[in-house]
C-alpha cells in the first residue's frame, strides 16, 4: 500500500529540503537494521551490508518515480544486498576471529540471553537455526508485516512475487519454522534409542536436511512424537519477545547529521563487533518501533499491526468492593504538560468512551470528555460516579471474579457485559480457553448482551487464542454478541491509525460481529520497557484515531486508555478534571 505521509517525506528528500535526508534516513535505518540482521542471521558482516543498502538508497533517491512506492524499493535493495552477500560473502566459519563474536553464542543464543526468553518464545527463537536462507530472508519481511511496519503488499512488491504468491511462501516458512520448533524440542528431550540412530552421523550444525530428518522421526515416534504438543501459533509468540534497540553509540539525535554519519561509516560509533551481532539478534526477536507505515483494509489472512502489551490497567479481586490500578514503569519520562487550548465540547458521542479509575475530578472529567460510556474493569462502579447520561459498561475480569456476588451485581447495572480481559496474558486474567469456555454460561446466564474476552493481540490469527475461543463457542452453542479487542500502536506517526484500523478490519472480516475497542492507545513495549509518545503525537493520534472510528460502521464502541493523566502515560485528563492536549483533541470528537 502507499502511504502519502511517506510520499511526502521522500519528496521533499528528493528536493533537497533541510533536514529531510537525514530524517528519512533516521526514519527507515531500524527497518533496514532489522530485516538485514535477521536474514543474515546476525553475521559480523550485518553492519556493512546494512550500511551498502543505505549508500545505495541515498544514492539511488533522486531516480525513485513513484515516492509512495519508498518502503518496498528499499526493502528490495536491502534484500539483494542480502543475497549478494550470501553469494559472494565468507560463511560465518570463514570469517576473521576478530570479527566474530562468541562462536558459542549465535543470533538465537544472543536473544536468548539478553532478552530473557522462556517457553515456547525460547524455542521458537531457537528455531530460526534451523531455517533456510531464503526462509530467512521471507521471515525478516514477514515478521516486520507483524508487528505492523510493513504491508503484505509491501512484502510481496520487496520480493517480486504477486501478493498470492508471497500468502503461499510465507505458509511454507511457517509450517517449515514449526518443523523447526518440534527439532527444538525433540532434541531437549532425552533421546531414544531409534533418534540416536538417526542423528548418529549429524555434525551437530543446524540446517533443512537435518530438520527434515528429525522431524520425520518425531511423527513416526511415539515418544518423540511429544514435540508436536501445544504448539502455540508462532504469530503471537514473535509478538511478545522484545527487542534490542540500535547499537549504544550510534546515537540517530546526535549533533552530527545522521547521512553525514551513514556516509563516513555506518557502524563508525558502535563499541565493537561484538556488540553489532548481539544487537543483531534482535532483528529475530522482533522490529525497533520508528517507523511510519500506513496500511489500507487487508484481507483476514494477512497479518497487521502488533498490539503487544505488558501493562496492568486494573486487577479485579473476587469482591465487588475494591480495584486495584497498576501502570508499568516507564523509560522514558513524559513530556511537561503544556496548557491546553479552550475547545467548547462537542454533542456527547455513544460510540466515545474511556476506561478509567477513581481519581480526583473523574467525575468532571466523565462529562467534559463527550463519552457516551465508560468502564473500570470490575463488575460495579464502585467510587466512579458517573454524570448524567453517560452509561456504564461492568465487566467480568477474570476466573476469581466469576463469583454469585458479582454475577449479581452485573445485572444491575445495564443491558451490557463484557468478558474476560486479556486473558491471553500471563500478567492479567492468565485464562485457557478451555477454562473461559467452561465459565462462559455463568456469564451467559445473566441474559445480558455479551462481549467476547478482549484478547491483547493477533485477534484476527487463526488458531489465536480468540479464534479457538469462539471456535470453541460455536461447537458448545455459547452465546457471544460482539468482539471486544485492545490496541498499542508503537508507531508513533501518522501512519498509526491505518494501522488500528487495518486490524478492526481484519477481525471484522474474519468473525462478522459488531466490534468493541475497550482499550486503545499509543505506547510502545518493543525494549523491555515503555516508551510513550510526546504531546504532540498523542494529541494528533487521539483526534485522527476517534474520528475514524466515529466512522466504522461495524464498530459499535471505542474506548481510550485512559481517562485519568495523574501518572505518566496516555491519559487525558490531569487531576482535577482538566483536560491535556491529548483530552482536548480526544473530546473534540462527537
């Protein structure tokens, strides 16, 4: 897809506008960092082949004719950057001493360390030992296409294939990638007498023939046999691993112009070889999170905008009495609140509405923001009160809430009930689906109208947890009204709504209910910590985003996460009752 805010980045690069080069180039060098370390698996070489494709970008500009077409013309000089590399570049066991960094810690081992990974994340992070180069190459695209940086036509367009052809590819690299998991797997396992026959002559070197080997015998072992248990959908576990960001040293804000700095010597100012491959393990554990990319209405098969999480908005106790609000720390302190120009409210919206806790001024904050509704994550309103006309939405949390006091009380405050939150998340409801199916009649049972547990991500994947959630509904015959989804974008520019509403989008087009987005917001979870936008970027995405909801058809509520500003984050109204920017924008919509 084309994206005009890139369009015109590239034309005024094209021009030769002050500072725009260099903005472009700070804008798409993680995209670049990232697919090429990746596809090379983090060899001491990812740094010069990342720095030829920008000389040869840069170089190449002023001949681009279709500016909106920058994203997948510089993935594909990226990607024959790749392959001549692979042609004509020494093999990692050819390389210089110096140049390598521990040869008992490759890329998968590298992310494993630094980034703490376990389970399932751990294995699947393994496996991309065991692929191919060229599937490498497909999983560097792919999974940018994930975490929502590139598009599936963009994909296809960096690897001349049509959008068909790429759907195919990329359906072979993932059932190859969880034939890899199973190796991961099976090989952790004390081995049996026949697979010990079976690896009697492997050198002990990862690679497709071997993986083919080993997985033919895990079908035909019945004790082997266990690697192809619960194998979760890959989607979603490359969405929960962090990332490393760009080398320390190469500093993108630095006084130098960063062209000056890609010109001279791209990895002039990182500490050492070393340090770039184990920064390069990042790129298989996911995508630094600078980039614009916007994306028009995908088909349901094609993977959009990751909406990973790791925050704790409420913890609802098995009573009806208290909730207790948690915020993840951040890492990056929160711009000083600049005053907030007068706006005279628009007409209440019944679509508008925020998530919220008691603070002081709620209640003023409730009617002055235009919502229609709000809800607290609990079963009552508990100290929240609402103004006049503004409705109130209760939730069942989780398990421990599924109690007769709370299913009581539900009852008496609306027509409305939402489901579990995020129990996909090991940090919030932490539910099976087997566990939320065998609840779901309690809750159904109320009579109230009902909205489906609200997933933190991959809604529209199949085999997600949603998807086997109502799966599973379907055969039981359970009753569910609508989705309920959550949203983080980590792309803080413009591009951001097209990535919120490609998402809408897709789960729309694969389940064919009414939509609710019960949280949604800007804050990027990529390093390990949080990172949130400035005024400015929360400002404009909460009117750009509320106005194109306004307009969905099959969306029937939205919800800002949150209402309340009295700690750093996204929220729109400081105590007291007043709105910041980001509130003025937000209530501006109607």
């Amino acid at each position: 897809m084309r994206t005009p805010g890139d369009a015109a980045a590239v034309t005024a690069a094209q021009r030769g506008e002050p500072g725009a080069l260099d903005a472009l180039v700070a804008a798409y060098l993680p995209l670049v960092y990232n697919v090429v370390g990746r596809a090379l698996a983090g060899h001491p070489d990812t740094d010069d082949v990342v720095q030829e494709t920008m000389l040869r970008a840069v170089d190449g500009l002023s001949k681009l004719r279709e500016p909106e077409a920058f994203r997948s013309w510089l993935l594909a000089i990226a990607l024959n950057q790749v392959r001549d590399h692979h042609r004509t570049g020494p093999p990692r066991a050819d390389a210089e001493p110096a140049d390598l960094a521990d040869p008992g810690a490759d890329f998968a081992d590298l992310a494993i360390t630094r980034l703490q990974l376990t389970g399932q994340r751990r294995e699947v992070v393994a496996a991309t030992r065991w692929i191919g180069d060229d599937e490498r190459e497909l999983l560097s695209l792919w999974w940018m296409e994930q975490v929502g940086r590139i598009t599936r036509a963009e994909l296809a367009e960096a690897l001349g294939l049509t959008p068909q052809h790429a759907a195919v590819r990329v359906q072979r690299m993932k059932a190859q990638l969880d034939g890899a998991r199973v190796v991961v797997r099976v090989l952790a396992l004390p081995r049996c007498g026949d697979l010990a026959g079976v690896i009697a002559d492997w050198d002990g070197q990862p690679n497709a023939l071997w993986r083919k080997r080993i997985v033919r015998h895990a079908r035909e072992c019945a004790r082997c046999a266990r690697g192809f248990d619960d194998l979760a959908a890959v989607d979603g576990l490359l969405a929960r691993i962090p990332l490393v960001p760009l080398p320390v040293g190469f500093d993108l804000a630095a006084a130098e112009p960063v062209i000056a700095v890609v010109k001279k010597g791209f990895w002039a100012n990182a500490a050492t070889k070393p340090l770039i491959a184990a920064v390069a393990v990042a790129a298989v554990a996911g995508a630094v999170v600078l980039l614009p990319v916007d994306r028009a209405p995908t088909p349901v098969a094609a993977p959009v905008a990751v909406t990973t999480t790791s925050r704790a908005p409420s913890t609802v106790p098995a009573t009806t009495t208290t909730t207790t609000t948690t915020t993840t720390t951040t890492t990056t302190p929160a711009a000083p609140t600049e005053p907030a120009p007068v706006v005279q409210p628009v007409a209440r919206s019944v679509k508008k509405g925020v998530s919220t806790w008691h603070f002081d001024g709620v209640t003023a904050a409730l009617s002055d923001v235009g919502a229609g509704w709000f809800y607290n994550w609990a079963p009552t309103r508990e100290n929240v009160q609402a103004p006049p006309g503004v409705e109130y939405v209760p939730m069942i949390w989780g398990a421990k809430t599924v109690t007769p006091a709370n299913l009581a009380a539900v009852q008496g405050q609306g027509a409305t009930l939402l489901g579990f939150n995020e129990p996909d998340l090991a940090e919030q409801s932490n539910m099976t689906v087997e566990q939320a199916l065998e609840l779901w009649p309690q809750l159904q049972a109320t009579g109230m109208r009902l909205g489906s547990p609200a997933v933190a991500h991959s809604a529209d994947k199949a085999g997600g947890w949603l998807d086997r959630f109502l799966a599973g509904a379907r055969q039981r015959g359970l009753r569910v009204d609508f989705i309920t989804l959550h949203w983080y974008g980590s792309d803080f520019g413009p591009a951001a709504v097209g990535h919120l509403r490609n998402y809408l989008d897709a789960v729309h087009a694969r389940y064919g209910l009414p939509v609710w987005l019960t949280e949604y917001s800007l804050v990027d979870f990529s390093g390990g910590g949080v990172r949130y936008p400035d005024e400015r970027q929360l400002a404009d995405f909460a009117g750009a985003s509320s106005r194109m909801l306004e307009g969905l058809p099959y969306l029937e509520r939205y919800a800002w996460f949150a209402l309340p500003a009295d700690k750093p984050g996204t929220g729109l109204y400081v105590p007291g009752g007043t709105p910041n920017r980001a509130g003025v924008a937000y209530r501006a919509t109607g």
